[in-house]
C-alpha cells in the first residue's frame, strides 16, 4: 500500500494600485501559464519564510507579508494533492531583475486581465483567481493563526 501526501506550498497575492504582482511561467505546452509568486516548502523552512523567499526567488520584490488567506486545497486532474498556504502582502522595494530560471518574467497585471487568462486557461489552476478575489473581499486571517514551533 503506498502512502498518500500532500505537497505543501505557499503562493502571495501582492496588490499594488489595483495590479497583483504576478509570474508567467513555461507550462509546457505552446503557451506560458501565469501564477503569484509560489512555491514549495523546503525542510525545516517555516511557512512564511518560505513565502518570502518564492517572492524574492520569483519576482525580485521584497515585500511585507501582513495577512494570511487561509489553506486551499487543490486537487489536480493527475491526481496530486496540494494544501497551498496563501497570503496577502505589499510590495516595499524591487531587488533587481535576477529572477528563478524557471520564472519568465514578472507582471502586474489587473482583475481583468487575470479573468482574461482564466478564460484562455492560462492561470496555473483556479486557486490563482481565487486568491485573489479572496484578498478583494478582505477575508483574511491575523498571521498569528499559523502556530509553528
């Protein structure tokens, strides 16, 4: 009998005069795929360490991280499992233009464009989109809700 697990992740909506701070990234096929700044989480790193770094990693943005979205779980059609901890920060200083090799480059774009994407199938699964409305509609948690020793 095998062992079922979850990948744990991070990602973080930025907003910034109405765009988030967003990745396009090779998915593979004839288009790229769009996603926030996400990853996984590495041994022994803490949740939002690991979301600090994925944005530094990713967009070159230190940004301040100030609330949590709450889990999300995402079950893909090949059927993996990922409890995907989503955040909420402002951008505060861009780093430069050295970017993860995987990241094609970093946008800010608007509801409407992100709607667009989604309508091509071109967000990297649908927790992107919804994120994003969920810090529009200010559901967010104290990040004292993250107990971690």
């Amino acid at each position: 009998m095998s062992r079922w697990q979850p990948y744990i992740s991070v990602a973080t909506v930025v907003e910034r005069a109405g765009r988030f701070l967003m990745v396009e990234e090779d998915g593979g096929g004839a288009e790229t795929l769009f996603n926030q700044p996400a990853g996984h989480l590495e041994p022994g790193e803490r949740i939002k360490e690991a979301a600090l770094r994925e944005l530094r990693e990713e967009t070159a943005w230190q940004v301040g991280i100030t609330d949590y979205l709450g889990m999300y779980v995402y079950r893909t059609p090949d059927g993996l499992t990922f409890h995907s901890h989503g955040f909420f920060g402002m951008a505060l200083a861009h780093l430069g233009n050295d970017l993860d090799p995987a990241i094609l480059a970093a946008h800010w774009l608007t509801l409407e464009e992100l709607e667009a994407l989604d309508r091509a199938d071109r967000l990297r699964s649908p927790l992107v989109l919804r994120r994003v409305r969920d810090a529009l509609a200010s559901r967010f948690y104290p990040m004292d809700v993250i107990h971690e020793r």
